[in-house]
C-alpha cells in the first residue's frame, strides 16, 4: 500500500512539472537523452518527456507524435499494476496473456527502437517529431 501511495505521489509531482516546465524550451530543468546525444539514434524512450508534457496540456496528437508506443502504452500500465496485484478481469485476460509476456517485450521493444531509427516512410513517422 506505501507503495501505490508512493507512486501517486511521485505522478503527482511529475504532471505537476510537466504542466510548469517545457521540456521543448532551452532552460528546461529536464535532461536530454544521453543515448541520442552520444549515439545520435533514437532510443525506445526518445521523446517521452516532450509527449508526456503535450499529455498534461491536452495534445494527444502532439504526444503521439513524440512517442507513439509509450502514448499507446500509458493506458495499459495501470492494467498492469492492478494484474500485479492480482486483479484478474475476465473480457482483459487474453491482452494480459499477451502482454505480461516477457517474450512480447522482447520482440516489441526492439523492432521498435530499430525502427525509429530508419530513415524512410513510414518509420520516420516513429522518430520524435
């Protein structure tokens, strides 16, 4: 229980400094990606913070544009959550079978990030926008 409690508070502050600070501005007191800065390829997470800060201020398709997996994914964590904790829903069984999955991960995670990392249409709709 602290640690839903933890957690709540913790997204707490975090939409708080999402609604206050802007990523996207020069003085932001967000980091950038190390990965992109060392490598100049996208990671899985590029993009994140700037979709979540388009999320708090009400621009899905801001926030999809960024990172449209983690975008697709922010409802599913919950389910998650709640299936950790034994809440089992019959009608969610089958998505849960499939995405508590580790072999599911294990496919999705990288083809992603391998392709938003291709240069042509339509990968390059994948790339932080």
């Amino acid at each position: 229980m602290m640690g839903l409690a933890g957690a709540a508070i913790a997204a707490l502050a975090g939409i708080w400094l999402l609604r206050n600070f802007d990523p996207n501005a020069a003085n932001s007191p967000f980091p950038a990606c190390m990965f992109r800065a060392f490598t100049g390829f996208y990671c899985i997470g590029c993009g994140l913070t700037r979709a979540l800060h388009a999320l708090v201020h009400g621009n899905f398709v801001a926030a999809f544009s960024m990172n449209p997996l983690a975008v697709l994914m922010l409802p599913v964590m919950p389910l998650l959550v709640a299936h950790s904790y034994g809440w089992n829903a019959r009608v969610l069984r089958p998505l849960m079978a499939v995405i508590t999955e580790p072999k599911f991960w294990l496919v999705v995670l990288p083809a992603y990030w391998i392709a938003r990392n291709l240069p042509w249409f339509p990968f390059s709709l994948l790339a932080p926008g």
